[in-house]
C-alpha cells in the first residue's frame, strides 16, 4: 500500500486523476517549496521583530529618564 502525501491528495483534486510517486510533478514541488519559503522568511521577520523590541525597551527607558 502507498503512501500519499498531501500535494498527491492537491493534485488528485485538481486533475482527478491519482499519480503516482514516481512521475513527481515539478510545478508542485516549486510551489510548496516556494510557500515554505515565505512562510519560513515571515517567520523569522517576527522574531527579529521581537528582538529589536527588546534591544530597543531598555534602550528607550534611560533616553526617557535623560530628558
């Protein structure tokens, strides 16, 4: 028995037609690979986010206490 994977199951939907593993379909690997891409980069802006954050509190703190 195959296993399927979820861009087997997008495509089965789309063509309604199953494929198999061995004729593995580019344009869908291209997308997924993409997506996985974007979502890593908004990953990783959300935690410099949060890293600039915290660089700048204490930062902000003692320029308010200055004045």
């Amino acid at each position: 028995m195959k296993k399927h994977s979820k861009t087997d199951e997008i495509i089965e939907k789309v063509d309604g037609e199953p494929h198999s593993k061995e004729e593995p379909t580019d344009e869908v690997a291209d997308v997924s690979s993409i997506q996985e891409f974007i979502e890593l980069k908004k990953l990783q802006n959300r935690i410099l986010g949060k890293m600039l954050e915290k660089i700048n509190k204490p930062e902000n703190q003692t320029k308010s206490n200055n004045k």
